[in-house]
C-alpha cells in the first residue's frame, strides 16, 4: 500500500521525477521512524518546533484567501522584507486599488511552496492575479525536520520531489554536494516521522509550539533594535558586522558567482511558473537584498531563463539598491531592519509599478470606484 494512503491530502503529480524503488524508501522510512523516536522521546521539548508562522500564515489564506490581489511568497528575505500596507499604498500613489499580503516562511523549503502551490490550485482565489515569488529555496531545513511545520507538507509524493530537488542541486565542491544528500535524506526523516505517528496523531507524539499571531495582519514581521524575540539573531550578527560593511562598501569582484540552476531547481521553477499560469495567476521572480548571503541566490543570474517570460526584479548588493545598503538598515547578515524593509519595499513598489499596471491597470481602476 502507498504511504500516501495513510494521509487526507492527495498530492499533485510532479514531473522532476519519482525517485525508483518505492519500496526501498518505504522501508527506509519506517526504520528511520523507529530510530527517531527512539531517540527523541528521550529527549526534553522534541518535536517543539524550530520555526513558527506557517500555520498562523495558512489558516489566514484559508480564511481570507479571496482578498488578495498579489501574493509574495519566498522565504524569510520576503517574511522579513516585505510590507504590504506599504506596497498596497505606493499602489494606490501610482492610481492602482489592490490588495497583497505576505505569504513568506523564514526558510521556506520546496515542499512547503509545493504544498502552498496546491492549496492555491484548491481555493482558486477570487481576486489573486500576480505571485511575487524567490525561486531559490531551501531543500529542507535540518533544524526543522521532526516539528510539526517539519512534518506538515511530507506526502509520499512531495517527499520524493523534495529530496529529487535536493540531489538534482548543482553544487560545487564536495562539502556542498555532500550537504544535497543530508538534505534529501532530512526529508525523508520528516515524512518517517509524520509515518510513525501516522499523520493526524502527529500533535499527539510531537507536541509543538501553539500558534501565536502574526505581528502584522498583513503577514510582515520585521527585526526592530531591541527586541528580545529576535535578539540572539542579532548577537550571533555582530562579530561580523565590521565584515559585513566592508563588503557593502568595497564588495569583492567574485561575490555573486555561483554555477547556473540544476536540472531539479530549474524544473521546479518551469513547472511552478506554469502551474500559476495555469490558474490566471502571472509570476514575477525577486532576488531580494543580502550581502553576505548563499551565492546561490544569484544562480538565477547565470541560468537561461528568459523563454519563461518571467519579469525579475535584483536587488542583490552591486545590482542596485544603493539606499537600503547602509550599515543601519541591517540587523544581521541576511536581514535589513524593520525600517530597511520599508525602505525596500517603496523601491520594490516603485519599479513594480509598470508590471502591475499592466496586470491590474483597468481592473485596479474598477475597484478604486467600487471603493
């Protein structure tokens, strides 16, 4: 029997390809399950959760995913760098009604988008017309793996998918390949756990942190000086922070040179641009600010992908963006402050603005009257 058997949601066929000998990986699974339990019911606060937000962010699309015009979906450089009240506001400056809201994870990984993807395809949203989306993520998050959010997107299906993405990464040097094959068997360790515990129970063996509301209805979170939530990202920032604005100021020649997207990575980005057009929904691709970040973000860059037709917008450090790269509009080495993401979302706005005229231009003009 399929493992996908034991679980409600039935997921969408993939084409990156299913990973042979499904009953090799079933037995695997269930020996992984063993072992993971084993250990962790021995160990205080398993399964609480290293990251929070996905659950909060989903039951608020469930609920409310018909008012949203444009959705921003990536991980935390989108959660933490993007303000809809702004975006919405510098929109309606430029003559355009609509309505967005932020829909980034703090690392997101492929299953999740996947599983998100699905769940648009289900509600067909009424109004949603532009996805805004990073189309580099994660694999999987290994600091994640036994939580609930861990277990929460790991169908039979999207498992294989996951780790197919994982391995199919095109990553150079042995330390980085090596890290493909951790994360594709994180996976793996995510969906046996979600197996042991035969999905619905999974509360019940791994109990997790209680959902807390988002700071911003509209699903931005951003880092603010003194906050304690988020002060050990900031501690663990500082030895590097004369690093970082060196690199901001003088940024070496080679800082974005990364090999081109994986056969894996760009099917995931073919097929997830076509799923959305296939509903009415355009994509446009944002490389958001960082410094000192993966170079892999910039894989893009070096990738072909211009039969796509896919609008991207770089904010990269040497590809624009000057203003918001000041030493004080950063909070650590991946994430500008609260008023560094405002600033970056006007920019963001701004240059938006003749796509979404394009996309909403006579239906903004009608919901501005009807307003």
């Amino acid at each position: 029997m399929s493992p996908d058997r034991l679980f409600r949601d039935e997921p969408t066929e993939r084409s990156i390809g299913k990973l042979s000998l499904h009953s090799v990986f079933a037995v695997a699974a269930f020996v992984c399950a063993s072992a993971t339990i084993f250990v962790m019911l021995n160990q205080a606060g398993i399964g609480r959760g290293y990251i929070r937000r996905l659950t909060e962010k989903w039951a608020h699309l469930e609920a409310h995913h018909d008012d949203y015009d444009v959705l921003f979906i990536g991980s935390s450089r989108v959660h933490r760098h993007l303000a809809p009240a702004v975006f919405d506001r510098e929109m309606r400056e430029a003559g355009l009604s609509i309505r967005s809201y932020n829909a980034g994870l703090p690392s997101l990984d492929v299953a999740e988008a996947l599983a998100l993807q699905e769940k648009i395809e289900a509600w067909r949203p009424e109004r949603l017309k532009l996805i805004v989306f990073e189309p580099i993520l994660r694999s999987t998050e290994v600091r994640n793996w036994q939580s609930e959010r861990g277990m929460n997107g790991q169908t039979w299906s999207r498992t294989q998918y996951a780790m197919q993405y994982a391995i199919g990464r095109n990553e150079p040097g042995l330390k980085k390949k090596a890290r493909k094959f951790k994360d594709a068997i994180t996976q793996l360790g995510a969906f046996a756990c979600r197996q042991a515990s035969f999905g619905r129970l999974a509360r019940a063996v791994f109990p997790t942190l209680p959902q807390e509301p988002i700071h911003d209805e509209s699903g931005f979170v951003g880092f603010r000086f003194g906050d304690e939530e988020f002060a050990h990202f900031r501690e663990e920032f500082l030895p590097d922070q004369e690093k970082h604005t060196r690199v901001m100021a003088n940024p070496p020649a080679d800082i974005w040179e990364t090999p081109p997207l994986g056969e894996s990575e760009r099917a995931f980005i073919e097929e997830s641009v076509a799923a959305y057009r296939a509903m009415g929904i355009e994509v446009v691709f944002l490389l958001g600010p960082s410094v000192l970040g993966k170079k892999r973000l910039a894989a893009p860059l070096q990738s072909d992908l211009s039969e796509l037709e896919v609008p991207t917008f770089n904010y990269l450090l040497t590809y624009g963006g000057e203003p918001m790269y000041q030493p004080d509009l950063w909070f650590d080495r991946a994430h500008l402050t609260r008023d560094g993401a405002l600033l970056f979302t006007e920019m963001l706005a701004d240059d938006m603005t003749p796509v979404m005229r394009e996309t909403f231009g006579n239906e903004g003009a009608a919901a501005e009257e009807r307003d």
